[in-house]
C-alpha cells in the first residue's frame, strides 16, 4: 500500500448540468408579465404575507379560519429565537406609516391589526378596497399563458365521400405519423423528479462542527391535487466539500491501494438510477400544457413542523388563486381547476405556485434565524405526451437525462442539489 493515497479525479466522470427545456424554475421566471395576471397574483401574495404577520404579532382574530389557524400552528413549531423575529418584524411593519408597508401588503396595507381581528383572513379580502381588473385583458392573458408552452398537434384527418354514399376515411402520411408517435409516447405512464447528487460547497456558520441537512417537499399533480414528500435525511454530519451520490458508491476493499477502482466505483453509481424524491402520472385528460409542479425544501435539521406546513400552503395558495381569478373575470370556480377555464388551466396554477410560493417563503425566511435552509420552485409543463415530445425535452436520455443544480445559500453555507427529470 502507498504512503500517501492520490486525489482520485472524477472530473471525466462527472455529469454534465443542463436544464430540461420545459422546466421553469424559481420565482421571478414564474412571474407572470402581463399586468392583471400579475395584480391578481400580487394581491394574493399580499394578504397571506398580511395574515402572516398577524398571526406573528399574535393579533386576537375573533373567529380564526383555516389560513389564520395554519400560520399560529406552524409558527408554534418554530424555535423561541425565530418567533421572536418573526414577531418583532411583523409589530414594526403594523407600527408604520401605512404607505410605507404597502410594499409587503398591498391594497391590505390601511387594515388596521384591531379590524382584522374581526373578520380574519376568510374576511380580509373582501374588506379592503378591491383592484382594478380589466377582464378582457385577464382572459386573453390567461389564454396566452395557457399557449405559451410548445406543443404537437395532431392534424385533422381527411373525409373523402364516395360513390357508395359511405365514407371513406383518408389517413394521410403525416398523420399517420403523428398518429404513431402519440401510440409511442403512451407507453411511458409516470414522471419522476430525482435527486442525483447533494454537494456541501460551504457549511453554515452554526456553532456545531458539521451541518445535519434534510430534505423534503411538496409536489402537485397537473389537476391541482397536493402530495408532501416526506423529509429525509441526507447527512447528520456535513462539512465543506463533502458530498453524497446517490446510489451510495460501492466501494472494493481494497480501493486505497487501487485507486482506479474508486473511479469505476463512482462512474457506476453515477450512471445508475438516483433517489426518486416525486413521481407523477403523466396526464393528456387535462388539456395542455399541463403542469407538474414540486417544490424542494432543505433544512438543517428534522424539522416536521415546516414540511406539514409548506403543504398546507400550497394547498392554501391553489384555493385562493382560483378563487382570486375566478371572481377576477366574473366566473365562479367551484369544480376544481379546469372546471371553469378548460384544458391548460393546470399550467397557469403551476406558474402561480412557482411565483406566489416562491416569494411568500422568500419574504418568509429572507432574514429570519430558523434552520430552514431555502425552497426551489419547479415547474415543469409539457405540451404533449407523445415520443417524439419526450425526445426533444431529453426526458428519456439513458443512462438518465442530465442533471441541473439547485442552490441553497444561508447563513454563511452553500449547498447544492444535482437533479434529473425522467419519464418512464
């Protein structure tokens, strides 16, 4: 065996990044450009940020609703040291100028804590003066939205008459083919969002020696249903420039004095299957595009409360958006999405989760001291589910497509996610 064992390089090994093209992620890039998609959003975000802050000013709220009561119980799992920050940056936007917090609540912003305490959030929206919509635009925004998203169409067969008076049905070569590349692609049922690799680029400055990191999360089918992933553990004992791959590296035992065999090793488990973090049943009922949405939370330590929470509230902002666009364009909404708005109107909820999610828990955790590390907000819509579709998003790249990052940075520390999305 040798004195010393020599840096083993994996750089010719290592997958390359590359986002699939139909992902969005984050919360800016779901951000819708058009104003009254926007305004309605916006307003949304504001008065969950404003139930928030009353929840952690502890405002007496005479008859709480479901909203109010998700915040209390979710803050009562937080530490001593965040519900103080939590309360003390909620009791000085409520002491402000009102012109001032505008910012955080929007047209919200001159409701006095007291009244709230009258009506709660289920009354909150209706008590402020409401925005200006114009519904024309609304629509024609939503139905832009709902196209914007590539997608194949199968063309219309030809209808020849005959001199039988029957009907000849003419099937012409392109159709054909479109036809056959639709029977292709329903062989593949389910998509998966898969961990890869979790890399400790930089460890946090908590006074403990090394980093315990969790993940877990939400996910949400194209037809609004919402699913929670439950947390794991990645490493009780991180620290900077460690990582773990997925699978696990099968080491020889006798790699120290060959160290090539620690390179086959990690050329195989990086060519394997990674960890499967969420799955979904691919749809074509719901219209297109249709969208699978996920949001990937990590956290610095087992954390229960935040998991249970953050599934609430995707819950919560699903129910509030429809209903805030519904009444936006004078349509109620009752029948779940789509029930109103037709084929695509999954695709538009999943944009409103990336951006209203992603920036409440933004505002949430932007400068709070709580072990939740960060959320990435994912969005992967497809416009069809035939082969030649799957092909050209790289979803059914072997040995697996390749992988994209996502970053966590917090408290000094800086971690990244290395994931794949594949249909099968």
């Amino acid at each position: 065996m040798p004195d010393t064992v020599q840096p083993i390089q994996l750089s010719g090994i290592e997958p390359s990044f590359s986002s699939p093209i139909a992902l969005r992620m984050g919360t800016k890039i779901n951000q819708p450009a058009e104003v009254n998609l926007n305004a309605v959003l916006q307003d949304v975000l504001h008065s969950l940020q404003y139930a928030f802050a009353a929840a952690a000013a502890d405002v007496p709220v005479a008859t709480p609703g479901a909203t109010d009561t998700m915040f209390r119980e979710f803050l009562a799992t937080r530490t001593p040291k965040a519900r103080a920050a939590h309360a003390a940056r909620a009791t000085t936007l409520f002491k402000v100028p009102v012109d001032m917090r505008r910012g955080t609540f929007g047209r919200f912003a001159a409701i006095e804590p007291a009244h709230y305490g009258k009506t709660g959030f289920d009354g909150l929206r209706s008590t402020a003066q409401p925005i200006t919509i114009n519904r024309d635009v609304l629509a024609h925004a939503i139905e832009k939205n709902r196209n914007a998203t590539l997608r194949l169409s199968l063309p219309a067969s030809v209808v020849e008459p005959t001199t039988t008076n029957k009907v000849k049905l003419t099937i012409g070569p392109e159709a054909l083919k479109q036809m056959q590349d639709v029977q292709a692609g329903a062989k593949y049922t389910k998509l998966g969002l898969y961990i890869k690799r979790v890399q400790c680029i930089e460890e946090t400055d908590e006074p403990s020696d090394s980093d315990e990191i969790n993940l877990g999360g939400v996910y949400v089918t194209p037809d609004g249903k919402t699913h929670a992933v439950k947390e794991f553990t990645v490493s009780s004992d991180f620290d900077a420039g460690e990582s773990v791959l997925y699978p696990s590296p099968q080491l020889p035992a006798d790699w120290l004095s060959h160290p090539e065999k620690v390179q086959k090793a990690f050329g195989d488990a990086l060519a394997k299957p990674g960890r499967l973090f969420c799955e979904w049943d691919i749809r074509s009922d719901v219209g297109w595009p249709a969208a699978y949405c996920a949001a990937v939370c990590m956290a610095e330590k087992d954390d229960g409360g935040f998991w249970k929470f953050l599934k609430q509230l995707v819950s919560k902002v699903i129910e509030v958006v429809e209903d805030a666009i519904g009444k936006s364009l004078g349509t109620a909404i009752g029948g779940g999405i789509g029930a109103a708005l037709g084929g695509g109107w999954g695709a538009i909820v999943g944009a409103a989760i990336g951006f209203v999610i992603g920036a409440f828990l933004d505002w949430l955790t932007g400068d709070n001291p709580d072990d939740i590390m960060g959320t990435a907000k994912l969005v992967m819509s497809f416009g069809a589910a035939t082969l030649s579709y799957y092909q050209w998003t790289g979803l059914l790249k072997q040995p697996h497509p390749d992988v994209f990052p996502l970053d966590y940075k917090k408290d000094g520390g800086h971690y990244r996610v290395l994931c794949y999305y594949q249909v099968h």
